[in-house]
C-alpha cells in the first residue's frame, strides 16, 4: 500500500474537481454568448438535453488530463499508460453519473430543477476525478494508444451528435423538443 500523503499528480487530479466544473459552467453559456455560432457548437452546450451537459463534462475532463500531462508530465515523472487510464475512466464515470442521476431524480420526483442539475454535475465531476485518482494511485494502466483511442471515439461521438442527433430523449432538448443545433 502507498503512502497516504499525495503526490503532486494526485493534488491536481484533486484540483480538477472545481476546474473541470468552472469549465463546464463557462462551456454551458459559451455557444449562446456567441449567438449560436455553430463551430463552437463542437465543444458547448448548444441546448438544454442531458447529451450536451454531457458534453461540458467531456471536454472540460479531457482538457484538464491532457493538458497536465503535456505541461507536467516530464517533470513530474508520470507513467503515461496510466494517467490517460486513469483520465479515461474520470470521464467514462462522470459520463455514467450524470444521466443515471439525473433520469433517477426526474424519474423518481418527477420534477426537473435547475440547482439539482447544477449539484448532478458537479458531484458527477468529482466520482470521476476520485475514481481517476484512486486508478492513479492503486492501478497499472493500459496502452495509452487504448485510453487516448476510447476518449477520442467520445470525443467524436459528442462532436458528431451535436450535429446528427439520434431522435432519442437523451439528445432532446427540454425546453423546446429539438435535438442538436437547432435550425
């Protein structure tokens, strides 16, 4: 068993839960504050369906593995198989959580609220980076050609829908019944 103190990897993983939120707030109002410029529509919310809130968790998570490693990688001497593992199963946990909360709490009360939605994420953002750190810190790794290649098929996947949104309720928007970006 390791130490129980945390190294320096460990704290920014830690550091990743209000950042990775803050992110994803900013990218939920980023599309609109460009007034529906559609290139943006790649990495922000472009309306109110449970696939777009996904999506802030997804490049907000992506970004903040990736760019760590880019940046602090060498110098912090991090096995590269297994930070991208761990940041893989950050953003497929976060992934999971934010639907199953959401479908439970609306499914269960029968009620949508804006700050329970608002808690989701962020709490769905912290099982990730918290389940990302104990893979860290406990687990061995895959490839990093494995890890990289499933966060890019998500990543595609969220790029994808945005545009050709299967008509599934996850992709609909709540507020007006459209998928997508709206025409």
């Amino acid at each position: 068993m390791r130490n129980s103190s945390l190294s320096k990897p460990e704290i920014r993983i830690l550091l990743g839960i209000p950042m990775i939120f803050i992110a994803g707030t900013i990218l939920h109002f980023l599309f609109d504050w460009l007034m529906g410029f559609q290139p943006v529509g790649v990495f922000s919310a472009v309306n109110e369906s449970v696939w777009e809130h996904m999506k802030l968790a997804v490049w907000s998570t992506v970004l903040w593995w990736s760019l760590y490693l880019i940046f602090c990688g060498q110098k912090n001497q991090i096995d590269k198989n297994l930070w991208m593992t761990s940041a893989m199963l950050a953003l497929i946990t976060c992934l999971l959580a934010i639907p199953l909360l959401f479908y439970f709490y609306t499914g269960a009360f029968g009620v949508g609220i804006f700050w329970i939605d608002i808690i989701i994420f962020a709490v769905s953002v912290a099982a990730g980076q918290l389940i990302g750190l104990h893979y860290y810190r406990y687990g061995q790794g895959i490839s990093i050609y494995i890890s990289c290649g499933v966060i890019a098929i998500i990543v595609i996947m969220f790029a994808v829908f945005t545009f050709f949104p299967p008509e599934l309720p996850i992709f609909e928007d709540v507020t007006n019944g459209t998928y997508g970006i709206a025409d």
